[in-house]
C-alpha cells in the first residue's frame, strides 16, 4: 500500500490553493465543502472563483506563488498547468511539513485527492495511487449506481439513536444483530424511500422489541417495475432493492436477464398466470406475498413494466396495507414507453399527437371501452395486451370512426434483441400481424405517430432478422 487513507478534519482550518483555472475551481468547491477555509494564489480567476472571492467566501492573492503564501496553512493543493510552478510548491510544502496534492501529478505528490462518493456524513473515497485517476472516477460513477442517494440520512438516523442503543443492548452481539437488522430491513428502505418520520418509528419500535427481550419478525414487500425487459432500463432503485431480497415472486413478462440481477441466493418462485385462471392465481400471488412477508422475509414481487400500469399493484398494494405489512413501490418503465423509445415513435407529438391513451382490450371489459373516444383522430392509442384481440380491436374502431388507413403499428419483444416492429394501417395490420406470426409480450400503437414506423424501420428485415433468430 504506497499510501495510508485518510480523512482530513480542515473545519475552520487554512488550505493553500495554487491556481486560478477551472481544475483550481473544483478543488476549491470540495474544500468548501468540507468547511475549510481556502487561500488562492493565482495572477488570474476563473469566473467561478471569482465568485467565490466577491462574496468573501476565499482569500485571494494576485500574484506569482512564493513560499510565504503557506504560511498558516496545513494542507495545499497545486493545480497550476506549469509543471515549475507545481514543483516549487511540493517543495515548498515538504520543506515545511505539510502535505500537497499535485493535481495530476502522483509523482511529486505527497497526498493524493481521491474520487469521492458524498453520501455524508457516509464518504467513499477511491484512489489508484496516483496511477489513472479516469479509472478512479469510472469507479466512483459505479458505486454511485449502487449506493442509494439517502445513504447519508440512513447515518444520520443510526448516529442519532447510537447512545441509546448502547444503553438499552450492552452486549455487543446483541446490539451488532440490532444494527445488521436496520441497516438491511424496513427501517433502511423507508429512509431510502424518503420516509424518514416513518423510519423513525420503525426504529423506535423495534428498539423497545429487542431491550424487552421480544423482537417480531417483520417482513416488507417491494412492489417493483421490471421495465419492458432490457435489464439496463431497470432503475436503480430497483436494483438495490433487488440485491437484498430473499424472495422474488415474479411473472412471464420479466425477462431472463432482468432475473440475472436478482441477489444470487434469493428464492425465485414463477407466479406467471394462465389463460382462464387469473382470479385463482391473483389469490395464490396474494397468498404467498402475506406468507412470506409474515416470516420476516424481504419479498419482491417484481412485474413487467409498471407495477401500477395493468400490473395489478394496486390490488396488492390494498392487501398488504390493510395486513400492516411494509410495502415499497419502486416505477418501471411501462411497456408503452419502452416499446416507443425502442422503435423510435414519440407517443405525442405536436400537431400530430397531443395526447395518449393507454387501454387493455382483454377479457369481457373490451366491449364496454369507450371506442368511439378510442377512435377519435388526433391522437395516440396504445393497446396493451392486444395480440390476441387484435382483429376485434381493429374491427371495433373501424366501427366506430377510425378510417382504414389510420397508421398503425405493432412492436414485439420491445427493448430484447428478438425486437420486430411491424408498420401498417388499420386495414392491413391484422393480415401482417397473422402473416408474421406475432405473439406476445407486443403493443399495438394507434395513431399518426405510428406512420414513423414504415420509414425507420425496415419491417420485412426486421421480420426476417427476428425469424432467423429463433429458428
């Protein structure tokens, strides 16, 4: 190890910058930050800096470096571009004692500026010995990915009730077990989800369970938005939550790959439904999410696209509120919008689309939409769940108004590599759609928008390319 990590207290303490460019800026602004106070010497300011010194925030010296600017200071940083000047401030700065960061420059450094994760009062500091400091941030950009943005309330919240945990749980083994329990169950994903007077009772309560001697064990459900299956549209929110669960009750439309980033230990159970059985299946899913949750398991039920958009999640939302279960939603995005992104067609546009509506024409509630609004012009209708209807759907809107060369479009498999978008109009999507053997997951979109499909996609290659991939 060629150097000893370290945090540095600088509050209310001098700190030497040598520079005035935009590199001097943002070493400027992190010092700030950690409440130090900032000399600069530099002939010339950036604008930002300039800043700074109007509003009495740094004290600037106009002029070339010289040793004296170091006097009263415990830590400098050179960010000049003349390597002479750089060098004369290390010097300067060993020959007094105190460490300088040579911005750059590992070499003639004496402490080296990490890439910094501020979670605080929580910080990961990353570094490379001075060896590649663009590895060191592409690092830092990863574990920002994975370390939730409220990480620093969590802290706080543990810092505050510290001393009371100590009081009440004296032994350590018991007490580690308390604090493993909160930093892993439902007193983190509420502050995570930004219910922090919710956390706080949470903690509250299950203080008072472990000092009596009678800790319960408590569950919580995250109702999870899958997305339209390409694994990186997954949020982050969901990807963390996905990494600490112990059980994941998922369906037919969350891909393979979006299971591959389920923690590798957790139980998977499929609970996908089938034709003519939903009522019974819908149960079962209800059924084991109270099951599970009431062992004190972390339990995901994880849904294509969003878990409030033809998901169901409302249904199970009111069952696990009305059983005091603790339920997180975390949003996904719906197939409708994964499906428009992938095959480039914006659901409005102006002039051609103001609005959209998305509608599911399955089962006997088909019949009694409003098909003449459905049919209206000047919009985007997108059908989930249509393949099946689809001659129906198209039968109904012709019915109702629609003309038959209304452009249409269907896209199959949205976002996954097997993806087909089919470009056509009301009086012919039918016929392609059979002649292509178009199943299910696939959205039909109605409307003007969908007439981009024929230009930016080839269909026939499209078809081809898809037919060739699974033959």
């Amino acid at each position: 190890m060629d150097y000893l990590p370290v945090f540095l207290n600088l509050r209310d303490k001098l700190a030497l910058v040598v520079g005035g460019g935009a590199v001097a800026s943002r070493k400027v602004e992190l010092l700030l930050k950690a409440h130090a106070r900032v000399r600069v010497v530099a002939p010339r300011l950036h604008s930002d800096l300039a800043l700074y010194r109007d509003a009495g925030r740094i004290e600037h010296l106009g002029y070339q470096f010289e040793p004296r600017h170091f006097d009263g200071a415990v830590f400098a940083i050179a960010a000049t571009d003349s390597s002479e000047v750089n060098q004369a401030v290390a010097t300067a700065g060993a020959a007094r004692g105190i460490f300088v960061n040579v911005v750059d420059d590992g070499a003639i450094s004496s402490a080296v500026m990490p890439a910094i994760v501020d979670r605080s009062p929580l910080l990961v500091a990353i570094a490379t010995s001075g060896q590649s400091p663009t590895l060191a941030r592409r690092v830092r950009a990863q574990l920002e990915a994975l370390l939730p943005e409220r990480l620093g309330e969590l802290a706080r919240l543990a810092g505050s009730a510290r001393e009371r945990v100590q009081r009440a749980l004296p032994d350590v083994q018991r007490r580690r077990r308390f604090w493993d329990g909160l930093f892993a169950g439902s007193i983190a994903s509420k502050v995570f989800a930004g219910s922090t007077r919710e956390a706080q009772q949470l903690l509250d309560a299950e203080l008072r369970a472990a000092t009596d001697g009678t800790p319960q064990a408590r569950g919580e459900v995250y109702l999870i938005g899958a997305g339209p299956g390409d694994p990186d549209l997954l949020t982050l929110r969901a990807l963390q939550l996905l990494q600490q669960t112990d059980v994941v009750l998922y369906d037919r439309l969350v891909s393979p790959a979006v299971l591959e980033r389920v923690r590798r230990d957790a139980e998977r159970i499929f609970v996908g439904k089938e034709s003519g059985r939903h009522r019974a299946t819908q149960e079962r899913i209800h059924a084991l999410l109270l099951e599970y949750a009431g062992r004190g398991l972390r339990v995901a039920r994880l849904k294509g696209g969003d878990p409030f958009i033809f998901g169901r999640g409302g249904e199970e939302l009111d069952l696990l509120q009305r059983a005091g279960i603790p339920v997180i939603v975390v949003p996904g995005i719906t197939a409708a919008l994964g499906a428009a992104a992938a095959a480039g067609l914006p659901l409005t546009q102006r002039g051609l689309a103001p609005s959209v509506t998305f509608v599911t024409a399955t089962g006997d509630g088909a019949e009694r939409l409003d098909w003449r609004s459905l049919a209206a012009p000047v919009q985007t209708v997108v059908f989930y769940m249509g393949v099946a209807q689809l001659p129906r759907i198209v039968e109904l809107l012709r019915a109702h108004g629609a003309e038959a060369d209304r452009p249409a479009a269907i896209v199959e498999q949205a976002t996954m590599p097997g993806q087909r978008v089919i470009a056509g109009c009301l009086g012919d999507i039918s016929a392609q759609a059979h002649s292509a053997q178009v199943a299910a997951p696939a959205l039909l979109i109605v409307g003007e928008v969908a007439r981009r499909a024929a230009r930016s996609v080839d269909p026939v290659h499209s078809m081809l390319g898809t037919a060739a991939g699974k033959s």
